[in-house]
C-alpha cells in the first residue's frame, strides 16, 4: 500500500519550499547574444527576466535560468535599440523604450512601445514628436497610467489607461537630463543624469504635475540612471560611479546608502522577491545582490 506523508512532513515539505523559493537568486543571468548590453531590466510574474539591448531584440531569461534567448525581434522596422523596459502584469503589457538613429545625423527617434507580456506580440506604438527625442524609461502608477521620460527636452507624458494617445505632462529646464523615473508611496521621483540630480514632482488632486523639487542629497551620486521603489525605499544605479544605492526620502532630503560598487556600467535595478537585480550595460549581464528590507 502506498503511504501518504503525514501532516507534518508534509508541512514541514512546504515549509522547506517556500523558504527556498524566498532565498535571493545568487547567479547572473546574461543574453545569448555577447555585446547586448542591456540598458534596462525587469521581471515578468513567475520571475522571467526581461533584458533590453542595443540592438532591436528583447531578451528573456525564464526562471532558473542563466541565459536570457531572444523574446522580441522588431528588425523589420530598421536599425534600433531598447532602453528602459518594465512589466505591468495586471495588463499583461511589456512596456518599452525604443531608439532609431536618424541617418547621416546625430540626432534620433524614439518611440513609447507596448507588447503582450506572455507573447511578445506587439499592441501599442507612439512615436515620440521631434526629431532629438529619447524615451527613456517607465513607471507605471496603481491606476496603470503609464509615465515615461524623454531626456535630451526634458519631458514627462503620460498615457491614460485605454488612451491611445500620450500627453505632455511636464516640460521643465531642471529635468534637461530626466532618465529613471520611478513611483514611491503614489509620488513620481526623477533623476537627471545630466546634472546628477534627484527630483519629486508634485502631483495634485486633479493629477496635474507641479515644478518638480531638487531634493538634497546625502552624498554625491555619478550619472543617476535606472530607478524602481520597493520596501519604502527607491534603488538607483548610478551608470558613471558603478555604484547601486538605496535612498530614503526624508522630507527634501535623500539620504543615500551604497549597496555595493564596481559593476560595470550599472544602468538599471529590479527589486523582486529577496533580490535586486542590478543590470550592467557594460558588463552585459543582470547580477543579483540582496535586497534590503
């Protein structure tokens, strides 16, 4: 006669797996492609790691596994690279910031893109007006309205949920530079690679940006880049320090705290589960360090 476990062996069995699913990852995960260089990050439900490039393909790396296998190709729309990537799952959308080179010229294009989350087909494309543009990254708030950042005009939009077309949100001189933008507590933060600073904007009841407040900071930070928010905190990569950070706002203050230096060019970070993933665009690889509670 076959046995079943008793109750607490099996109790103690999912005790034993869900505290070994709660351990933070310990190994890089990189493209199959060398010279990706993934700007951005971010991770799909169930724990895919989703990795831009500089070249017109998303990568994605399915849990446990070490090497991220080509998910998106848009070559047929020309030479491109992507930027800031992020996952909204309760709209099943990858959210995207593509680049074009405008031939013969050292100026580009950009466009806000929006694919399905589980196939990769695409679902939503807004070309981004001028001719020196540069989506650069995402937040997504509760409601699902999507804010991205245009760097080089310093400019925010954002999109409505179900809107089809972005609007101007902000356009200010202090955001010339405007890269990571990341939501904390229902506030939008920004940093400004340009000047190494870091920005609240305020928002008020009828969803309208106020000009946006330099927050103090503790200590100087190098080529603010990649931003997300978990446990309370944001995380940053600062791209031309090779230093991941934790900040805590404190009123106008920003009291950063180096989680660890030396990566090769980190661009971006990813909080999921006991982890923060930190990319390096350099280094071609997303590298995993714990995450601070």
């Amino acid at each position: 006669m076959r046995r079943h476990p008793s109750g607490s062996i099996l109790l103690w069995a999912l005790m034993t797996l869900g505290s070994a699913a709660a351990q933070p990852a310990t190994s890089p995960i990189s493209p199959s492609k060398a010279g990706a260089n993934p700007e951005n990050i971010t991770m799909a439900p169930g724990g895919a790691l989703i990795l831009g490039s500089g070249s017109p393909i998303i990568y994605r790396a399915k849990p446990g596994s070490t090497i991220a296998e080509p998910f998106i190709d848009t070559s047929a729309d020309g030479d491109a690279r992507f930027l800031g990537v992020l996952a909204d799952a309760p709209t099943n959308t990858l959210w995207a910031c593509q680049m074009f080179p405008i031939p013969n010229t050292n100026r580009r294009a950009s466009a806000l893109r929006g694919f399905d989350l589980t196939t990769g087909q695409p679902k939503f494309r807004w070309d981004l007006p001028g001719d020196n543009v540069t989506c650069n990254d995402i937040t997504v708030a509760a409601n699902h309205t999507v804010y991205f950042t245009d760097t080089p005009n310093g400019r925010i939009y954002r999109l409505a949920p179900g809107a089809q077309t972005p609007e101007l949100w902000l356009e200010d001189r202090a955001l010339l530079g405007v890269d990571g933008i990341a939501m904390l507590n229902g506030t939008i933060y920004v940093n400004n690679v340009y000047s190494n600073n870091l920005y609240r904007i305020p928002m008020d009841t009828a969803g309208k940006a106020g000009a946006p407040e330099d927050l103090w900071v503790s200590q100087s930070i190098k080529g603010p880049d990649g931003m997300r928010a978990a446990n309370g905190k944001l995380f940053l990569a600062e791209n031309r320090s090779g230093n991941v950070d934790a900040v805590t706002i404190d009123g106008d203050k920003a009291l950063i705290t180096t989680l660890k230096d030396g990566f090769e060019g980190s661009t971006a970070v990813e909080p999921y589960g006991d982890t923060l993933w930190v990319g390096e665009s350099r280094g071609n690889r997303a590298t995993p360090i714990p995450l601070p509670k």
